[in-house]
DNA sequence: ATAGTAGGTTCTATTTAAGAACTCATTATC
DNA sequence: GATAATGAGTTCTTAAATAGAACCTACTAT
C-alpha cells in the first residue's frame, strides 16, 4: 500500500491518515493553532527540515487546511492561515492533547495551554453527542464496519 | 530531529507524534476499536506488511495502548487487547473520524459507523468542556504556549 | 508425509526523511 | 557601491523507514 493511494480510502481515518499521517503535519498545525503562520517560524519553532516543512504546507494546502496569503510584494511573500477546515481540526487537537495529557506522561510540565477565551479557565475536555448530550467514549460507542474495512476499501 | 528525540518531548502532541505519527498506527487503533485481536487479523484487513505490523504492534504495546493476551498454549499465541489507555482513545479517534468525514469527502459511503451503544441512534460528536458546558472549537478555545514550544521541548 | 494455521523474522529494493548548502529578490547597513 | 541580512524556498548527499516477498517455527488436521 503507498501513500497515495490512502487519500481515496472510503474509511474517513484511512483519508485522514494521508493528510496527517506522518511526524510533522499535526505539529506544524500545532503552530497554526499558536499563531505561527510563516515560514522561517515553522521552522525555528519547530526544527522540522526546510525541504519536508514546504512539502507539508504544500500537502496542507492541497488538502485544504491551509490557504497562502500575500502579506507583501516586492517581493512576494505569503503567509500560511487555516482554512474553515483547518479550524474545524481543533476538537481533534484538543482530543488528542489531552488524552496525551493523562496517558503519555512525562516530567517537564506540558508547554502549551487551552483555555476559554471568555475568562481564561482551563478547559476540561469531554467529547459528547450532540442530540442526547452523552458522554462518548469506549463504553457509550458502538464501533463497527458498514461493508468492507480495508484501508483501501 | 529524530523520532525517538520527540518521545520525552514536553509537548503533549509531539509526545503523541512518537505513537501515531505515522500511516498505520491510527488504522490498527480503528482495528482494534473494531473488535480485531490477532495478527493475521491486522495484516489481511488492513494490507499492512508482516514486517511493520509486528514492529507497530511493540510500539502500541510499550507506549502503553496494547497489551499481549495469550489465548492458547501449545503452541503459545498471544493476541492484542486495548489497555485502559487503548480505549481512553476512543474520543480522539471519533473527533478525527467526524473531521475527516466533514472536511476530506469522497465519493464512496463511509465504511465504519458508529453508534451508542444503549440504543444504536448514530452519533454527532461535539467537544465540550466539562464544567462549563460549553463546546469547545477555535473560536471558543484559545491555545497558547506556555514557555518553550519547540517539539523537542 | 503433506498441507494448513498462526505469528512472527529476514532479506533486498524503493521511498522518505535528515542535514547542510545554495538560490533569488529585495532591503538594510557599512 | 559592496556586503550582509531577510524570507521563502530548492538542491544536494547521506541516513532511516517502508514495501513486498520469502522464510522460519511449532504445532494440528488430512
């Protein structure tokens, strides 16, 4: 299986995975999320190599999470912003932050925060459904295949 | 940077980098939320080669996700159950499955569903916070760092 | 004795990533 | 007017990871 050919998978996290499946693109969103949107601070923020950084916003953009914006001329220079895409990633962000949070510990206190913009409280993430309210997690949901569960399927 | 450097990272989400940062990993997480346990049943349903399944599978199981069952003796077999860690996942997974399925569209219908349990009604995952209620996204949610935000931290 | 099952390991070839240096257009400094 | 700096990449070489196939081991069934 090549990557390629992931980004047609009928599976939504087979798809997901030619976008996201790799080291550096959940990181390089990361910075997106802080703020960062240039180049050079992809770059110093992160250490990723020049080369996979302008093939990872290249991917971004394609898949479009990312879009390029000019921010001068003379000469030209565009910056990297999420998309309404991009943004709806956050959820899964703040999903997987956390459950990183209480299951990958380590010692150094974590280096980025997620509070309510409204008044600054630490958030306590909880995925539920939106129709009953519930709590879903292991427990409340039902995983199973529709038809055929190859990645290529 | 090198993969092994970002599993003492300080952030949260490179520290998850050195589990899931790449292409299979997530697929046989959805595996494993779909009920498969044994090895030949990983390989055949996804197409993953023996060869990195197997070295997937260690990962999984030292990062804490999986844990190895025997289920017979004679000869001696082993099979890959979710720890509580595994399935403390489940959220991350579906807010990642609910992106995907809203953002990178495709043609054919989605082959997983997922369902509570109590009553087999589809789900609409939405992340929100546990105290205050609130849903949690890029508009309600601010990110920011809080000293130092280089992956290897 | 032969084939099948289950869970791997080993091998080579190809693809991807790391790390450093280089380009190009423009502005700022000596 | 020459030299360095900035910003966003591209181009190299070397190192590591992945793909794909074949092989191994310990049984069980035919």
């Amino acid at each position: 299986m090549k990557w390629h050919d992931m980004k047609d998978a009928a599976c939504p996290v087979a798809r997901a995975m030619a976008v996201i499946g790799d080291r550096w693109t959940l990181l390089i969103l990361r910075e997106c999320f802080l703020g960062t949107r240039r180049f050079d601070g992809f770059q110093q923020r992160l250490g990723i190599t020049r080369h996979l950084l302008a093939e990872r916003l290249k991917r971004l953009e394609s898949a479009g999470l990312l879009k390029r914006h000019p921010y001068q001329e003379r000469p030209l220079r565009h910056e990297y912003r999420l998309t309404d895409s991009g943004k709806a990633f956050a959820p899964v962000m703040l999903a997987l932050q956390d459950w990183s949070r209480n299951n990958l510990p380590c010692d150094d206190s974590a280096p980025i925060s997620f509070v309510l913009r409204e008044n600054g409280a630490e958030i306590d993430p909880v995925l539920t459904d939106r129709r009953s309210g519930q709590e879903l997690n292991h427990r409340t949901v039902l995983m199973r295949p529709n038809t055929e569960t190859r990645a290529k399927g």
